[in-house]
C-alpha cells in the first residue's frame, strides 16, 4: 500500500528545480515538497518565499515531513543531513555520489541500526538505473563485470572534440555554459566523479565497500589533438570509462581511465551527454543501458524514481553484502594502454611489463605496451602533473603473474 510523502528538499540548484518540474509534472505519486532548505532564503526563485528557510532544523525536527531529500554540493554538510535524518527515523533519497562513495560503510550501518531507508539511484548514471537493476535483476545471477560511461559531463566534451572537431578547452567551456560541468570542471574531466560513482556501483555487484582513495582513476584533462588523430585512424573513439571486473572465483578489479572504444562496443555510439553501461554476467550474458546522465531533468527523474519507490516502502537489502562471497580486490592486473607524451622524461617511472608498439614523430609521439594497474596507482598523482595521456588500449583485463620491478620493467626512453 502506497503512503504518502511529505519532502523536506535540501538544495534547490540544478537538480532540486529539476525534481520541482518532473513532480510537479507525474502523476499516480502521493508526495509533495514541504520545506526546502538554501544558504541564502533572499535569492530568487520560481516558488513563494514561504517554502524556503535557512534553518536544517527546521526540516529535520519536523514530525510531519518523512522523507529527507538531499541535492546539495558539499559532501560533509550532506553527510552531516544524511546521517542525523536516518538516525531520527527518517528515510532519506540523495544524489550526492561523493558523500555516498566515501560514507557508504556507515550509511549501511546506520539503516540497519535505525530501520530507515537511504536510496540513491540518481547519484549514479543519471536517468539510468543501474543500482535498482543490480539489486534486483542481478541479485543471484554470476555477475562478471560492470562497465561504462559515466560521466555526461566528459562524454559531451569527448563528443564535441572527436565529431566537430572543437578544441578541448572549447567544449569544457559549451558543457559549462549548458550546466553539465562546473566552473572548477576536475571532478568531471578528471575522473572523480565516475570514480565515486564506481565505487557505489561496486558494493552493489560483489558486496564489497571499496574507498575512492584506493581506487586509481586518471581524467581527460591532458587529452590533446594527436590522440584524437590516432583514435580516428585506428577506427576508435575515446571515452571516458568505468570497469569493475571479476577476474577468477576470488578477486575482482576497478579503474577509471580514457578507453579507445572500438565500433563494435556498444559504449562506441554513446555520444554527447548520455551515459551508457554494460553488465555482463554467466546466465544473462551482455546487457547496454543507455540513458541522459546530465542535466536537472534527467537527474530530477531518477530522484523522483526514488521518491516513488519510497511511498512503497522500498529499501535496498544489499544482497551482494549478505552473500557474501569473500572476494577481494587486487590491482595486480595487467593493461595494455596507449601513452602519449611529449618528452621522453614524460615515461620515467612508467613500469613497462612489454612494449608491443612505439612511434616518434615530428609532433607526437606514442607508446603503446603492458603495464600493471598496481604500478599506475603508486604513480598516480605524479601520473596527473605530467604532459602525457594514457589511455586503455585493449578493454582485456588479466591478472599479472609477477609485479613488475626494477629487475623486469621495460624501459622505453
């Protein structure tokens, strides 16, 4: 039996406007928006003055509001808003994917110790909902792996750049203008955001909290024209992409990097600011999902999804979790990347295991050969100062026999 929903809405940017506009469009929902909390109650807006207020207290010490909806920026005051909620027996929808990715453990503990409700759909692939399907469709099925693109925000700068031939930082410029990326853009372009959304995406398919820290990511920032000239060559287009594969009955793997897509990859026609995944698993075999991952429409629906689903009383049970099938992550795997660079001291501390190709021209120049993601990630913030861009060259993933050290790395200068 459907209960009716009174909303107490922290934020009103991009996303709570958006949310306004789809609920106030929907029908069949019993909910409705009393109290919208704002850092500053004077500014204009499309609603009457008396919704707004400054004070969280007055949201969350009101008896008659029953669901907490979270969409403000910083992830501390949202965990702070989150986490006091729960406590006080009230159930809570949230789109915040960096407070989700780095408190996940405790958030868990928390609906379980209180009996409350956290959902989160619109925190992770926009308009696309992936974590309901993980936890439902794929709740018992031998799940082998997770991918995609995450990030509307990368995806239409990748698009502009490779289809119109726009500079990089034109496009940054368009996609912030257009709202899908922010003034200080390195979350999206620098592989944050698809890496706090990975690690949500994680706990749902093997059941293990996963710390964006330990995690390496690697962005778009340093993307420049030759690359794009190679992929066009090769027949690839370059994405931004999320992976977190099984590798045997034990271990399991993630990462987020620049991927050369090839044309016959679903993720190849996901252009613009859709996001798109893939799930493939034993029984099922290869399933894409396709959808708008940018924008306050988009997001607003997958909170309203959630809405929804809370006047049913819907809750995750993380089943995953409770399998429990004790695997662990492993960055001792072997990539094959594409590197390019401009000068030779550009690859010093890069731990070959194999170089299979390397060209030097007058204007580029490229490295294409086997490294471990465990050499990556103990390089990974110089990796980000320097002039180089690396890119997945092959989306196979093995585990590496040996870790490559001094003795057994390839040089390449």
């Amino acid at each position: 039996m459907k209960k009716e929903i009174r909303i107490g809405l922290f934020g009103f940017g991009c996303v709570g406007q958006g949310l306004y506009d789809v609920l106030n469009e929907s029908r069949g929902i019993r909910a409705e928006i009393r109290k919208i909390a704002v850092k500053h109650a004077d500014k204009p807006r499309k609603l009457p003055a008396h919704f707004f207020t400054t004070d969280a207290d007055e949201i969350l010490d009101d008896p008659e509001i029953n669901l907490i909806v979270e969409l403000i920026n910083d992830p501390d005051a949202a965990f702070d808003i989150v986490s006091r909620a729960l406590r006080s027996g009230k159930d809570v929808v949230s789109a915040n994917k960096k407070m989700i990715a780095e408190h996940l453990p405790e958030l868990y503990e928390l609906q379980k110790q209180y009996g409350t409700s956290l959902l989160y759909e619109a925190s992770s692939c926009g308009s696309i909902p992936i974590i309901r399907t993980l936890e439902e469709y794929y709740d018992n099925e031998l799940l082998f792996g997770v991918s995609g693109i995450f990030n509307g925000s990368s995806n239409y700068i990748l698009t502009k750049v490779y289809q119109e031939g726009s500079t990089y930082e034109a496009a940054l410029r368009q996609a912030q203008e257009l709202g899908f990326a922010e003034t200080d853009p390195t979350l999206d372009v620098g592989g944050f955001d698809p890496l706090y959304k990975l690690c949500i995406i994680t706990a749902h398919s093997y059941g293990t909290f996963i710390k964006p820290e330990e995690v390496f990511n690697f962005g778009i920032q340093s993307l420049a024209a030759q690359d794009i000239r190679y992929a066009k060559e090769k027949g690839c287009k370059i994405k931004l992409v999320c992976t977190v594969r099984k590798l045997n009955g034990s271990c399991f793997t993630l990462f987020v990097m620049p991927q050369l897509v090839r044309s016959d990859d679903p993720l190849f026609l996901v252009d613009r600011e859709n996001n798109g995944v893939v799930v493939e698993a034993a029984f099922s075999d290869k399933q894409f999902f396709q959808g708008k991952g940018a924008g306050g429409h988009p997001t607003g629906s997958a909170v309203l999804s959630d809405i929804s689903a809370s006047t049913y009383e819907y809750r995750y049970e993380y089943k995953k979790i409770a399998q429990n099938e004790g695997l662990e992550y492993t960055r001792d795997v072997n990539l094959e990347v594409y590197v390019s660079y401009e000068r030779e001291e550009d690859l010093e501390g890069l731990e070959f295991v194999e170089v299979l190709e390397r060209y030097q021209g007058r204007q580029s120049h490229y490295v294409i050969g086997t490294v471990t993601l465990a050499s990556l990630y103990r390089h990974k913030e110089d990796l980000r100062t320097r002039n180089i861009f690396i890119a997945l060259n092959q989306p196979k993933v093995t585990l590496a026999e040996t870790q490559p050290a001094e003795a057994n790395a390839v040089a390449v200068s």
